[in-house]
C-alpha cells in the first residue's frame, strides 16, 4: 500500500488512536505521525511503548503541518480540542474524528474549522472493552466497517483520500448522514450497551445471588453483558448524554417490546413468544451471512468486538 498523507497526528492516544498507529504503520500509509495526549502518563507510555513516530507535549505542536489530524478524544471533549488547535491548522489540511456520535460532534468541531481547512467526520464500528495507548493492535479494524459522514459541501478529492486511508487500515467505507448515523448506532450499538450495563447492574444488586455464584455459573448470555458492561465509563456517559434523542427513541421502543414479552410470559402465550424468537433468529443469521460475525461459540471475537 502507499502512502496517503505526509504527516498524520493523532490528538488522543487511546485504543482507537493506538490501532491507528499500528494499522497506519503496518501498510505504510503516512510520511510521519505524530501524537497527543492530555496526561504525561500516556505521553510517557506512548513513547516508551513506541507510539507515533513523535509525542509531543502540545495538540497545538502535534498538529503544526500536518496533513490529516484526526480528533481520537471522547466525544465530549471534541469541541475544546478542535477550538485548541484551530490557529495552527495547515491550509489544506483535513481534520476528521472517530467519534461514536456524530451530530453533536459536528456541531461542537465545525465552527472552530477554519477556511481553507477540510472537516470530513467518521466512525469506526470497531472496538474492544479496553482503553489507552496500550490497547491498540493493527488488526482492530480489519474487515470492519468504517462510516464517513462528510459534511454539507465536502471536497471530494478530501473525502476520497480519508477513505483510502481507511481502506489502507483495513475498513470497509461507507457514507452516511449524520442523523441517520445516530440512529442507526442508537439501534446497532448504544441502546445495546445500556441494556448490558443494566443487566449487569441488576445481577450486583441480587442480593440472593451471591457475587460468587454469578461468576462461577455465568453462562454465555450473562458473560457476554459484563464484557459490554466493563466498556469506558467516560466514552460512554458522553455517547448517551450527546445521542440523547435517538437514544431515548430506541429505548422507548424496547420497553413496549419488554412489556409485550412481559405478558406473553404472564398469560402463558407460548406462540407469540415463539414467533418472536424466530424472528430475531433470522437476524442473527444475517449478521453471519454479512460477514460482520461468526458462528463459533464465543462469537468468534477474540480480540476485536463492539
Ligand atoms: P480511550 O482509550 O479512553 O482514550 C481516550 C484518549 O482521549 C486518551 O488519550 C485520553 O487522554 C484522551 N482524553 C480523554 N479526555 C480528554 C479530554 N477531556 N481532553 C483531551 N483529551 C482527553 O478512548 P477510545 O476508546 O480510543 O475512544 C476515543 C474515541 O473513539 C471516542 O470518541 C469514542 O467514542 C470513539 N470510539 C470508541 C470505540 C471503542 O469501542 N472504544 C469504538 C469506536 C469509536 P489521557 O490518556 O491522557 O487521559
């Protein structure tokens, strides 16, 4: 693969900015990465570890001349970070993010986005329940989708270049609107995780089931939760509280569905539970059939997953 961009910096060094570097590094994709982080704990790690070709102690150093800055931060602080570099943004330039949000997160970057300057924001749909700079590994976004949500006059020549970095990572690119993203993530990913957070939560507060029995006998279904529940507090208290409205919709909808199959269950109505359970069969078996899971036991995951 050749290279794509000069000089690529990464503003955050966490799992997905950390897989960046590797994947970037593993195909040749860029001249020079540079890399920032708010702590010198992981400024340190990320040096002693070797990730990015260059730490630096500022995003504005970090930042200076490079082609391609992408925003690797929790949504909620975006907004802070885009206004912190802004003076020192390359004309040409194209800044991206990876946030899990993207509604909030164009309207929090996109007015501190000089002239001149590019914004084209994406998503990868890959991730594990780690966190920090020694939590990447390249093959985090092998054969796994990665959304550009390219803004209202975007350069083509610039979105099709992100692309190409993306598909140099491993991805397969998809385009999307950013409120349509927001759903469908609202489906696909963050009502899931509430859910499994609460499920988790429940089972600590069954006070008849001691801590012991739960993790000696927790089978597949409950094991499954407490990896989606053990994900980063911080990423996630921002994905809820800034994709609040397809969020809430979503949740709405699965407590009609919990009180449907609430009642089956107290009236005894095996076929609708039946029925129902065929269905959601059937979608299992499209998400096999798309490539996007296997069929193993352990769902196939080994280290990539959400
Ligand atoms: P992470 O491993 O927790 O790393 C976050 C990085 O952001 C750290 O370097 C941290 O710096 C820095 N940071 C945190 N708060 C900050 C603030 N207020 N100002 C400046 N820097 C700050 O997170 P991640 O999993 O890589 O997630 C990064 C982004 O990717 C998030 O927007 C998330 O929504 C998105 N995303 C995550 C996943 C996933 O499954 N994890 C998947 C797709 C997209 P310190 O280390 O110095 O604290």
């Amino acid at each position: 693969m050749s290279q794509i961009y000069d000089r690529v910096a990464l503003i955050g060094l966490g799992l997905i900015a950390s897989s960046m570097f590797w994947a970037i590094k593993r195909a040749g994709l860029a001249g020079e990465v540079t890399g920032y982080a708010r702590s010198e704990a992981t400024r340190d790690t990320a040096r002693r570890i070797g990730l990015c070709d260059r730490v630096c102690d500022t995003a504005r150093e970090a930042v200076e001349c490079a082609d391609l800055v992408v925003l690797c931060v929790p949504v909620g602080a975006m907004g802070a970070v885009a206004e912190d570099i802004a003076a020192v943004l390359k004309p040409g330039a194209t800044v991206s993010d990876v946030g899990s949000v993207k509604r909030h997160v164009i309207q929090a970057v996109q007015p501190h986005i000089p002239e001149g300057v590019h914004f084209i924001p994406a998503h990868p749909l890959a991730g594990t329940e780690h966190s920090g700079p020694e939590s990447g590994f390249a093959e985090l976004f092998d054969n796994r989708w990665c959304l550009l949500v390219p803004v209202e006059g975007s350069d083509p020549d610039a979105v099709a270049r992100l692309r190409a970095l993306w598909e140099g990572m491993g991805s397969s690119v998809d385009e999307m609107d950013a409120d349509h993203h927001d759903l469908v993530l609202a489906v696909t990913s963050h009502a899931p995780h509430l859910i499994a957070y609460t499920m988790v939560g429940v089972a600590d507060d069954l006070r008849r089931v001691t801590d012991s029995e739960v993790i000696k006998y927790s089978a597949a279904g409950f094991r499954d939760f407490t990896r989606i529940a053990a994900s980063d507090p911080t990423m996630w208290r921002d994905v809820f509280l800034s994709n609040k409205d397809a969020t809430l919709e979503i949740l709405g909808r699965f407590t009609e569905e919990l009180f449907a199959l609430q009642r089956a269950i107290r009236t005894g109505d095996g076929e609708h539970l039946f029925d129902y359970f065929t269905r959601t069969r059937a979608i299992r078996r499209g998400i096999i059939d798309a490539g996007q899971d296997t069929d193993a036991p352990d769902f196939g995951r080994g280290k990539a997953s959400s």
